[in-house]
C-alpha cells in the first residue's frame, strides 16, 4: 500500500484530553489516538465517522 493511500490522521496538533479521555482537537479517544498506526484503513474509516459524531455533539 502507498502512503498516499492510507486514511490520514485527524490530527490538528491541539491535542489535550478532556475529561471524557477525548481530544479537544481531533476528538479521538486516547485509545484510538495510541492504536491509529496499527489500525487497518477500514478501523481508521470507523474512527472517522466517531469523530464526526462527536465533533456535532461539541457543536451543538
């Protein structure tokens, strides 16, 4: 697989966990922020779509 082919991080370099163990600046979990490079694009895909899930739940 091509670098260019894997799922990128969300990443945005604002990382500090809230009390729910949730970044405030990708809003992934610790858990997932630690496993995302052994993590298969399709579990990255499945992260993704947590994070949007969240991010509107911050929005809100």
């Amino acid at each position: 697989m091509r670098a260019s082919d894997k799922v990128r991080s969300p990443c945005v370099s604002v990382c500090a966990l809230d009390e729910n163990d949730v970044c405030i600046g990708c809003h992934r979990t610790g858990d997932e922020i630690l496993r995302w490079t052994q993590m298969t694009n399709d579990e990255r895909r499945d992260v993704l779509r947590k994070v949007a899930k969240r991010e509107e739940k911050v929005a809100l």
